[in-house]
C-alpha cells in the first residue's frame, strides 16, 4: 500500500487536497470517484517521489536551452515578425517544398533582420533533428506557446499545410482585436495627459501669478480658486506618500500573483471588473474555441487537444475550471456537459456544441462559436473604448473648465471693484 496526495474536485465544483492509500494510482482515482470526487492531479507516496527524483530529468537541460535562440526584439515587433515568417513558410510548403527545405531557403533569401534571423535560427535547430514545434517553442518572443502545440500536433499528423494557414488566421485575427483595443484607447489617454498638463501649468504657473495681480490691485481669488490652489497644495504634500503607498501595494500585489492560491484570486477578480472583465473572458474563451477547432480538424484526439489547449489559458482561474472540465472529459463525460457544469461557457454557445458533437461535427461548432465570442468581443470593445473616450473627455474637459471659470470670475470680481 502506498500513500498517494491528490487534488480533486467535489460535487459542488470546489478544490480539495488530501491523502489517500492505496496500491496504486489506477486504485487511488476509483477509490476517489467512488466520493463523487474528479480527480485533477494524483502523485505517488513518498518512495514513488525518490525513484523518480533519482532518476534523470530533461528539465535542466530545457533550462538551459531555453531562450539560447530568443528574439532580440520583444513584444509587437517580434510577433509581427513571427507571423510574417509562417506567411512565407505556408507559401513554400503548400507548394510542396519540406519544411526543412522551405526554412533553410527563407534563411537564404529572406532580407528583413528580424526575420532572417528567425529563419537561421529555425535551421539550426531543424537541422540538429529537432522538430519545427520545438523550434519555436525556443522563440518566445516571436512565437506564442498555443501556436507551437498545434504546430506540434500538425507534425503528428503530417498534415502542416491546413494547421498553418489556421495559426495564420488566428494570430491575424488576435492582431486585429489588440490593435483595435490599443486605437481605442489611444485617444483618450492623449487626450486625459493634455488636459493634465494644461490644468498643471494653469495651478502652478498661471494661477499664481494671477494670484499676485489680484493682491497688487487689491482683490483676491474666489472661493473655487482658492480651494483649487489649497488642493493642488496639499496634492504636492501628500502626494509623495501616495505614490510610496502605491508602489508598495503594487509590490505586495505582485508577490501574491506569484503564489497559486494569491494568483488564482487575483486572477478571479479581474474577470469581475466591470466591462474589462467581460472582455477578459471573451477573449480567453475566443481563443480557446478557435485553437480547440484547429486541433480537431488536425486529427488529434479530443482528449489530446484539451490538454494541449488548458496550457494556453492565461488566467489562472479559468484554467483550474478547464481543468476541472477536462478531468470529467477523461472520466467519459461529454464535452459539452463538463463545460456547463463549471460555466466555462454560454449556454447557448454549449448547446451548439453538443449538436456538433452528436452529429460529429464539433469542429465546425468549435469554428462558429469562436467566431461568436469574437464579434461578442468586438463589440465589447467598441462599447468600454467609447465609454472610456467619454469619460477622459468630459474629465478633461471638466479640468480645464473648472480651472478656467475660477480664474476668469475672480478678474471679474476685481475689475468690478474697481470700476466702482
């Protein structure tokens, strides 16, 4: 008998962690579900974990090849130059050239710095016996880790052609979404720095000059100039202790992300926020539904494909519910139901699923829904970037009027005195 350490999901959808004996792992899961739980993760006791320790690991050596070949540009410029890559790839090989043959020509006749250098390192890789999956998944910063596994199960299936021109299409349409965000947001945040900067330079340069004209005239600055100088005063005391405060919450905040339980919360409340959650969890759900069709129409099984997906889900707790999902999959269970049970999806768009999979068609249903959540998304989009827009407008707007009412009734009030 053996002592195994599991993690399991109960009836009512939550976490446990425990022990359980057993002689082996196949005992320990029936032994499990027979307490209505679905079991996640099973290890063995503690003699199972030194045989395994003893025993050598690949994970150092991925360490350390990891990242020898990663990108020396970062970000959108990478991505982009990633995707242009597999554009000219999928030229090549649909025409009937190898991979390897079609990557060692883009190394020859690419010009582009970025690209060439993708290309050259690709072949270095391919031509060690390496797969191409394997070789983008040492070039994070061009390649995503979601793109590298279908990549990994068009190879298995030996049909590379259709699962490029998919990844295409996907990472395009993931361009789109982001530039259409970055746009969006473009504008209002010019538009909230100016209004900024304006308001600055009316507290700090202009308003106390003013100040000093009114008092040679013998006037003084209304009520509402005087409690926007008295504000901006105490904004500069105590600003500083503020921005301290800040910095040390953001710390704080980010050694939680790096724990599982700190993570998974923060990870949860995010989808709460009020319209970006919303758009959160389309897009996780998007991506999802369009990287689980290109692996179904690949071959691979479903079970293979939900494993290869639940590693591409950012937020954590969207995961541990995929997980979850996944693990009635395994037990028998039909998709379409083990989604509903942990409301990873709209009722509407499960319904549809599971009339692809009774007709055995849950590719094209995976296709339609991803194309749902996308123009859901977008539309998502439109609405919090133009709420957005509103709001950094009128508060500009609101800034700059303040400031300039203030001042322009305390000359009225002194050259009424004045004129009298």
């Amino acid at each position: 008998m053996t002592d195994f350490t599991f993690q399991a999901i109960d009836s009512k959808g939550k976490t446990k962690n425990g022990k359980i004996v057993a002689d082996n792992s196949r005992d320990a899961r029936k032994k499990l579900s027979a307490q209505s739980l679905t079991v996640l993760k099973i290890k063995g006791g503690e003699k199972e974990q030194k045989n395994v320790a003893s025993q050598p690991s690949g994970k150092s050596v991925k360490k350390k090849t990891k990242g020898i070949f990663e990108g020396k540009n970062s970000g959108g410029k990478a991505e982009k130059a990633g995707l242009a890559f597999l554009k000219r790839l999928l030229e090549l090989h649909s025409s009937g050239m190898p991979v390897a043959d079609a990557v060692k020509l883009l190394n020859q006749r690419l010009s582009d710095p970025s690209q060439r250098y993708l290309a050259g390192s690709i072949w270095r890789e391919l031509a060690e016996g390496r797969t191409l999956s394997r070789a983008m998944r040492l070039l994070p910063g061009y390649f995503s880790e979601s793109s590298s596994y279908v990549i990994e199960a068009g190879e298995a299936t030996g049909n590379l052609s259709p699962i490029l021109e998919k990844i295409i299409t996907h990472l395009e349409e993931k361009r789109e979404i982001r530039s259409r965000v970055i746009s969006g947001m473009a504008y209002p945040i010019f538009v909230g720095l100016i209004a900024l900067g304006v308001v600055l330079f009316f507290l700090f340069f202009l308003l106390p000059q003013i100040q000093e004209m009114l008092a040679s005239l013998g006037g003084e600055l209304n009520l509402m100039a005087k409690i926007l100088i008295n504000g901006s005063n105490v904004v500069l005391a105590v600003g500083p202790f503020i921005l301290l405060g800040l910095i040390i919450a953001l710390g704080l905040l980010r050694q939680l992300n790096k724990t599982e339980v700190g993570g998974m919360r923060i990870d949860r409340t995010l989808l709460k926020v009020p319209l970006f959650g919303k758009v959160l969890f389309l897009s996780e759900l998007f991506q999802l539904s369009s990287l689980l069709a290109t692996l179904i129409w690949s071959g691979i099984g479903l079970t293979e494909n939900l494993r290869l997906c639940e590693r591409t889900i950012k937020n954590r707790f969207l995961r541990s519910r995929f997980r979850a999902a996944r693990a009635l999959v395994n037990e028998g269970k039909s998709l379409p139901d083990s989604l509903r049970k942990f409301e990873l999806m709209p009722l509407m768009q499960l319904d549809v699923l599971e009339v692809g999979e009774k007709t055995g068609n849950l590719g094209n249903s995976f296709n339609d829904t991803a194309k749902t959540f996308r123009d859901e998304l977008t539309k998502r989009i439109k609405v919090m970037t133009s709420l957005i827009s509103g709001l950094a407008l009128g508060f500009a707007f609101s800034l700059v009027a303040l400031v300039a009412v203030s001042i322009v009734t305390s000359i009225f009030q002194v050259s009424k005195s004045i004129s009298y």
